[in-house]
C-alpha cells in the first residue's frame, strides 16, 4: 500500500470497524497520539484522508440515489458561486474576473469542488448540476393531455 490507502480501503476500514488510521510517515508522537486517543473512544482520521472519505460520501450518496450530493456534503459559498459560474459555461478565467479571484484561486476551489462531489472533470459537474436541477418548463408550457 502506498502512503495513503485509496478511498475505497478507506471505508472499507470504517464499516469493518477501525477507530483510526495513522500515515506511514506519522511521527512517534503521532502514532503515539492516536493509539492513546483511540483507546479512549476517539476516531483519529488524518486531514488527508477526510478528503478521500468525503468524496467516497458524495459517491455513494450518489450511487444510491439518496439525495443530491450537494446535500450530502458541504459546498462553501464561495465552491457554489464557483459551480453555478461552471455550469454558465464560464472558465476559470471567467469566473475570477467575475469574483474577482485569481484563477489559481478559482483552480483551487473547482478541484475541492471535484473532490467533494466526487467528480473528476467541470464538464461532470455542469452535467450533474443541471440533472438536479427541476426542469423550467412550467406546467402551463407541458403539453395537455
């Protein structure tokens, strides 16, 4: 296994019952920390891996149908001006005039944005904003039967 186990392992481990997890390259102090932590009660999850589990969430919030995944995770404000400029069709670029934000900035937020939906391009994300969304044709626009 590398230095990081990849998301799947990681809730893997939590249904199986792990308490903790501690990074290969953990100090002793660390591992220390978390043994201790954990045998009295706590769950230790290292800030990278939160990442990984919160993508898994959103997936699997996703996979199962059980709501949008933007209620399944936590968007910022800032990640859904970010999404709602994305599925506008705007650029990175675009969306940093817009908000007057540096396009590293906006970079940053659309890779957590990835991340915590658990999609891999902006072209997934306007895709699957614009499933979730109601239709706007209103009732009075549908055909009559």
């Amino acid at each position: 296994m590398g230095l990081l186990p990849i998301q799947d392992d990681v809730v893997e481990y939590v249904r199986a019952g792990v308490s903790g997890f501690v990074l290969k390259a953990a100090t002793l102090d660390d591992f220390l920390h978390a043994i201790r932590s954990v045998a009295q009660g706590a769950n230790i999850l290292p800030p990278p891996l939160t990442v990984s589990l919160f993508s898994q969430i959103a997936d699997l919030a996703i996979r199962r149908g059980e709501g949008q995944a933007l209620q399944a995770v936590r968007l910022t404000k800032r990640e859904r001006e970010v999404v709602d400029l994305i599925t506008a069709g705007m650029s990175n670029k675009e969306i940093a005039h817009q908000l007057h934000l540096s396009t590293d900035t906006i970079r940053s937020h659309v890779h957590n944005v990835l991340e915590k939906l658990a999609l891999r391009s902006r072209l997934q994300v306007a895709a699957y904003m614009h499933a979730q969304r109601p239709s706007s044709r209103s009732s009075r626009d549908r055909p009559s039967a």
